[in-house]
C-alpha cells in the first residue's frame, strides 16, 4: 500500500469518530464588594455532537455519549 494511500484511510477513520466542542459563553458583573452576578451559556447553538466514542470491536460496535444540550443560566454568588 502507498503512503498516500495509508494516509487517506487514516483521515476516513479519524474524521468517522471526530468530535465538536460546543460554543460556550460567560459573563460576571460584580455588584459592590460581596455580590457577583454571572450569566453563561454552554452549547450556545445548540449543535448535537458527541461528547466521546468508544469504538468496541468486540462487541460490534461503539460505546457514543452524546454531548450536552443548550444550556443557559444564571449564577448570584455572595462572598461571606
């Protein structure tokens, strides 16, 4: 086998268990000396993806986590 030939049989495995990284977003405000206020988004766009894959021969087939789902959210903190 040619090298080129290995080296594009490599790129089909690899692109098969490619996995994406979700956008995520955070912003804090703090509010005097003892309150903070943070706003944040994880998977902003919501893209499905999968968080890991197991490929599990000897079972026939793959162990597939899928990634989180959109999340958003705000967080108050107050330092004591």
């Amino acid at each position: 086998m040619h090298e080129a030939q290995r080296a594009h049989d490599r790129r089909r495995r690899t692109r098969r268990f490619r996995c994406h990284a979700p956008t995520g977003v955070c912003c804090s405000w703090p509010i005097g000396q003892n309150f903070k206020i943070t706003g944040f988004a994880r998977n902003l766009f919501d893209k499905k993806y999968l968080n890991e894959v197991i490929p599990a021969i000897e079972f026939g087939g793959s162990f597939i986590s899928p990634g989180q789902r959109r999340q958003i959210g705000v967080e108050v903190g107050y330092k004591f």
